[in-house]
C-alpha cells in the first residue's frame, strides 16, 4: 500500500509542478535570455508600505514564539499515578488550528526556486545601456588620442587606461550639459549603430554561457553541492580552451579583472598563446601538402608547354603600309610628268 501524502504537502507540490511548467513555456530559467532582455520596470515600493510590511512580519514572529510547539500541545501525560508511561493524542490542535486560520496570511516556510521577481535586485541599467558606455568611451578615447595605435589598434595610452582600470558607473554625472552631450553622442555613436552593437554583444554572450553549460558536468541534484561555483578564473579558462578569445583580449580582460579580486593564479593566456603558435606552425607544415592528394606516386606532374604566337599580323600591316607609301609616289610622279 502507498504512503498516503498529506494534503498541505501535495498541495505544495502542484503548485511547484505548474511554476515549473509555467518557467519552461516562458524560458525564465534561460538566463542568457534574462540579461540580454529589457527587464520591466518594478513599482517602487513606499515607505508606508514598507513600514506595514515589516510590521506584520514582526507580529508573525512575536505570535510564532507566544504559541506553544505543536509535540507539548498535542501530547499529555496521562497515568493514574503521574508516571510518563502511556501518551495520548488529544484535540488541542483543532484549536491551534483554528487560532492560525485567523490569520490574514499563511507564512511560507520552504525556499522558493527560483526565485521571485520581488526577490531578486533588478539592474537599474540595462545591456544597451551598458554597451553604449563601453563603445562611447572608446570612440571618444580613439577620436581625442592622435598617439600611435596600440593592442588590437587601439591607442597606446587609450588601451592603457582601458585595461588598467574598470568602466566608470553609468550613474556618474558631469557638469557638462545634457543636450550638448547627447547630440555628441549621437554624432559619435548612432541608434542603429548602438543596436547592432547591442545584438552582437548578447549572441556572444550567449555563446559564452553556453560554453559554459557544455563545460559543466551533468550530475544528479544531490552532487550539485559538490561542484566548485564557477568564478571570472573558470569563465576565462573555459573561453580559452575553446579558443573563443585570443590571448591579447583575455590578458586584457584578466588585468582588469586582478584590480578588483586580486592576483589570479590562472595560467589561461599562457595556454592560449602556446595553442595558437603550435597551430601556426602546423598550418605552415601542412600548407605545402593541401593538394598533395591529386599527384599520383611515381609521376612528377609536367608543366604545360607555352604556346608561341607568331607575329605575322605585324608583318603584314608593315608590308601593307610600305605597299601604300609606293602606290602614292608612282601617283606623284605620274601627276607631274
């Protein structure tokens, strides 16, 4: 015979079955689709709200420690002579039950995966946004620099400042005024240019996060813990192995990345430079034998003879005019005489 589920359990699991159902119509659990997307903008909350909401989570949890645990309610002791020897249930619980239906709401005490919007922080700037920072800095960088290019053409003192120093916060203001900066921005930077930008810059992140997925073993939920979380070190380490950077990009980016973290212990571009300079040297090699398949053993391949063009057009256009020249002479004297 089965083991009965209790109703509060089973309700619980078909709420869970169809948010389940409800993510995987909707790809809320892609998250290449979630950062490359525009995020609706959230309500912000007040502060009354706020101030009610933590009110009543404060009332919960006073009421929760008033309440006596359901084993000392639901269990007494009963013996003629006060020995712990026979337990019976009793109703007491009917009233807990009762007490808690009272309630204006139920207080959930199991994890939410995944999780709920008003759960996580929404990013006040978006992709766009941030693409549009990074290629205005560099084409500002480029267009005010007239020093000599440096990595990857860019200015020397341009990829310096670039690479040694993270991109400044969108929030950042400047005294300049805000018309003038947008129609330079605009000059410098158009729509449907920021656009394309925008598409490039989502599909390869896209690819990166599924070389990502395609890196990460497929395990059992229960050996989920046991994976090391994936940090800046792995994602460059896994876009080198598959030679989706170069090593020049992925120096760059590791420079940047050690001014926040620290030094990394990571020997990536190392990698990436020796599997580019061994490919180099067999592209090389086997340069000289692409169409080695199409010469047969024991027979060298012959050139075609040249084909000599007589000039004969020549000769006769030089005889033809020495022709004319005679006929227009005997005409000359032929006319005097």
């Amino acid at each position: 015979m089965s083991k009965r589920v209790p109703a509060a359990l089973h309700t619980e699991l078909t709420e869970y079955s169809a948010l389940l159902r409800a993510l995987h119509t909707s790809s809320n659990l892609d998250l290449a689709t979630q950062l490359t997307h525009a995020v609706p903008a959230c309500r912000p909350i007040s502060p009354d709200e706020a101030r009610e909401e933590g009110t009543e989570e404060d009332e919960d949890e006073d009421e929760d420690e008033r309440l006596p645990s359901a084993s000392a309610s639901h269990e007494i002791l009963l013996d003629g002579e006060g020995s712990p020897r026979k337990r019976k249930r009793t109703g007491g619980g009917e009233t807990g039950a009762k007490t808690k239906a009272k309630k204006g709401r139920v207080r959930d005490t199991w994890t939410r995966w995944p999780l709920l919007a008003g759960d996580v922080h929404v990013p006040e700037w978006g992709l766009e946004d941030e693409v549009k920072l990074l290629a205005l800095q560099v084409l500002k960088a480029l267009s005010g620099s007239t020093s000599t290019p440096g990595v990857s053409g860019f200015p020397a003192t341009a990829a310096e400042d670039l690479s040694s120093s993270p991109p400044p916060s969108p929030a950042m203001g400047t005294d300049v005024d805000v018309d003038d900066g947008e129609e330079e921005e605009e000059e410098l930077l158009s729509q449907p240019s920021l656009r394309a930008l925008t598409v490039s810059s989502a599909t390869h992140l896209a690819q990166i996060f599924a070389l990502l997925v395609a890196h990460v073993p497929a395990t059992e939920k229960s050996m989920q813990n046991r994976i090391h979380p994936i940090g800046w070190e792995t994602v460059l380490d896994v876009a080198g192995a598959y030679q989706f950077f170069d090593a020049a990009a992925i120096e760059r980016v590791q420079r940047r990345m050690e001014v926040i973290y620290g030094p990394s212990r990571s020997h990536v571009v190392h990698r990436v430079q020796s599997t580019f300079l061994a490919q180099q040297r067999l592209d090389e090699l086997s340069a000289r034998y692409e169409l080695s398949y199409l010469t047969l053993p024991g027979y060298e391949a012959e050139s075609p003879p040249r084909h000599k063009y007589s000039r004969g057009p020549y000769k006769k256009r030089k005889t033809m005019a020495a022709k004319e020249r005679v006929s227009s002479e005997n005409l000359d004297k032929m006319a005097k005489g």
